[in-house]
C-alpha cells in the first residue's frame, strides 16, 4: 500500500484528484480518501498545483464525497483485497452500527454522527485549526465522536456545552499537543459529550491530549 495526501480539495463531483506525491501510482489501483474508495482509470499529469490523477469516484459500496486539502490518500492493488465489496450504493447499514470518517483542513465545525451510528473526525495540517463541535441531540446518545490530529499543530475543538454535563467548573476547551498526533473519545449521552476516560470530581479547566 502507498500513502500520500491531497494537494488540494476534491469536489464531489471531481474526475480527478489532486496528490502530493505520483510513487507508484498508476492505472488500475484503487484509492481511499477518507471513506470514499476510488479507482484509478488513467496515467497521471504534473501541474502546478500537484499530481493530477484521473480516477473513478464512489467505488466499492462507497458515496462520492467532498474531501479538503491534506486528507489522506491510501492507494493499493484491487488483488490486496480477498473479497472487493460490490458495486452498490449504500447509505444505511443493514445491520449493526455504521462509522464514517470525515477530516478537516480548515477551522470550523465538526459534523456530528448521524443518530444509531459513529463518527471519526481527522483535523489535519500543521496549523493550529479552531474547531467547534455541537451538543448532540438525545437520538445520539451511546454514539462515539473519535476525534484525530492528523498534524503537528495545537489543534482545539470547543463543545458547546460543558463537557460530562460537568457545569462551570469544566472548561470545554480540547487542545492537541504540538509535534505528534493524538486520538479522544467523545460518547454522546443524554445532549452532553462525555469524554473517556471521565473526569469523577474536581475541575477541570482544559483538555490537553498529549502524547509519550
């Protein structure tokens, strides 16, 4: 498997995608951005703005997405898989519970999982990104928000309410340490984020996510 990034966005609608680095790319292999699973259908092109490679979107069961600049890009033989899944579209799951990933190259607000069903944000980049997460509704309650930072920066993600339905006394602020990447669990219970592990009594003024 190869691992490289975007250069820039992909609208959903895109037929091509934007890479960091063409080794070992080439026609017939297959890409996954986020959750979305592509096939490459023809040989790349150098622009100034990266590599340019032409590509079949919503492969495998998977839906056609917008992705930003700097998520992720696994590229991989169509052999590498025992069993490829079909080509469907599917957008609930039949069984059990669905995850989806989505990541972010610009501050803002995190999407929050759909109700029944997980979620995984990847904040990406070296900048440090301001990101803001809503209180989720009662339907989500027992869903787990995974929140990744995929760079080097002091990434932030502020709740609107307090974290553990904790009061004044819990700051909401989540900081990402600089110079590695770091992983928190949120579950949503009852319109509160309770994060893991939980915080039992005492105050807390910050969530710094550090690393060893």
């Amino acid at each position: 498997m190869v691992k490289t990034t975007l250069a820039s966005a992909c609208a959903i609608n895109a037929t091509k995608i934007v890479v960091a680095a063409s080794t070992s790319l080439a026609a017939g292999l297959r890409l996954k951005v986020d959750q979305e699973e592509m096939l490459i259908v023809g040989s790349y092109t150098v622009a100034g703005n990266g590599v340019n490679v032409p590509v079949v979107r919503a492969q495998g069961g998977t839906v056609s997405q917008a992705h930003p600049s700097g998520a992720n890009v696994i590229a991989w033989q169509s052999t590498d898989t025992v069993n490829p899944d079909p080509q469907l579209a599917v957008t609930t799951p039949i069984a059990g519970r669905a995850r989806t990933l989505l990541s972010y190259s610009a501050a803002g607000a995190i999407t929050l999982p759909t109700a029944g069903n997980d979620a995984v944000a990847v904040i990406n980049g070296t900048n440090a990104l301001a990101m803001t997460l809503a209180a989720p509704g009662k339907d989500l309650d027992g869903s787990l928000l995974i929140i990744v930072s995929n760079g080097s920066a002091a990434h932030t993600v502020a709740p609107a309410t307090a974290l553990n339905n904790a009061g004044s006394n819990f700051d909401t602020a989540i900081t990402f340490a600089a110079g590695g990447k770091q992983v928190v669990a949120l579950m949503a219970i009852n319109e509160f984020w309770c994060i893991f592990p939980s915080v039992a009594a005492g105050t807390l003024t910050n969530v710094t996510v550090t690393y060893s």
